[in-house]
C-alpha cells in the first residue's frame, strides 16, 4: 500500500475516510496488516504529507492510532493528550491539520480503563496533573448514575467506562464550540467530526456519529 499523495487525498471524502478506518480497525482485529513498504513511505513522503484523516487520542500505550486503525506513514494526525480532551492548542493543530492539510475526518478516541478518566473519577491531585484532570470533570459530573458515591470512582469500570464514552461525547462539542473553522467546514460538509471508542480487550473500535 502505498503512502497517500495529493491526488489521492482529493479524491477522500468524509465518508470516505471513515470507511478507511473501520475498515483498518478491522484488519487490526483480524490480524491481517495491509502489505506496505515502510521504509518505501520514508521516501515517499520526504517531500510532503498528504493525511486524510486527524485523530485525538490518549496518551495509552495500548492505544497508537496508527496501529489500531492499521494506517502507515503520511496517513493519519496524530493528537495525543492523557484523557483525549481539547484546549487552544489541540484545537489549533486540528484547524491547520482540516483547513490547511486536507484531512477529512476529525476522531476523538477515547478507550476502556482510561487511566486519565480513573484519576478524574477519583479526584487525584500530583503537580500539573491536578490541573490537567480537571479538564475531564465535566464529564464525570454529567455521568449521573450511580448516585451513590461509593460506586463513582475507579474502582467500578462501568462508571468509568460510562465518564470516558462522556468525555468522547462533551470533546466533540467543544470542537464545534470552540472552533470557528471546524464548525464551518463541518456545515459545509468538508469534513466530519465522529467520536469512538477503543476497547483494550478486544481492539474494537466503536464509532459514534453526531
């Protein structure tokens, strides 16, 4: 397989490009790689990159985007920040990754057992990660069940599970909320912003559409 070119990116679409990931997590779980020459893709995107696809994930080493989606060299943008969550920053990289670089597809990936969401679930407090965690708050206060606060913590994964599926769903919104850029391009349909969900046991990947 060969790396993409800027005539094959043209001819992505949004669709299109979801499409390329479903189908590679499914050789992932399959354990059938597509025949690509990396070192060939080294040569081949020297001069440029041409990716169809920008993914914000965690920082998980169970969850490299490249590799759960069997992509290869040039394919995919690669965010990745403990808890898969947006500030200024990510935001910005998403809008040169869309506006400026042709990517089609927006992907926040969140997982099972997020190590990021256990810590929100729990109140964790160690330097800078204090301050980071909070950012994931929100979703864990708009998972309303279980009520009883003994079962709202990382001990139970279901609740945990249930934050990270949220935190997926609130980070989508806050893309469309917080970027101009994106949102217009979404309305135009010039690309899509879709949620999912990795599973750590499986190496399934759930998609959510908004």
């Amino acid at each position: 397989m060969k790396a993409h070119t800027r005539e094959t990116q043209a001819t992505m679409t949004p669709e299109k490009s979801l499409q390329y990931l479903k189908e590679g997590n499914q050789r992932f779980q399959n354990n059938l790689k597509a025949n690509r020459n990396l070192l060939e893709q080294v040569n081949d995107t020297a001069e440029g990159q041409f990716p169809f696809a920008t993914i914000l994930s965690c920082i998980d080493s169970r969850v490299s985007a490249e590799l759960v989606f069997d992509q290869g060299l040039g394919d995919i943008f690669s965010v990745r920040i403990a808890g898969n969550f947006v500030n200024e920053d990510i935001l910005g990289s998403m809008e040169f990754a869309c506006k400026l670089a042709g990517t089609k597809i927006i992907v926040v990936l969140g997982h099972t057992s997020c190590g990021a969401i256990k810590g929100a679930c729990d109140n964790a407090e160690l330097g800078n990660l204090t301050k980071m965690l909070g950012k994931i708050k929100p979703a864990v206060n708009a998972v309303e069940t279980p009520k009883d606060e003994n079962l709202r913590n990382s001990s139970n994964l279901d609740f945990v599970n249930d934050v990270a599926t949220k935190n997926v769903h609130l980070t989508m919104d806050r893309i469309v909320k917080e970027s101009d850029v994106l949102a217009e391009m979404q309305k135009k349909g010039e690309i899509k912003i879709v949620g999912a969900m990795y599973n750590i046991h499986t190496g399934e990947v759930v998609f959510y559409e908004s």
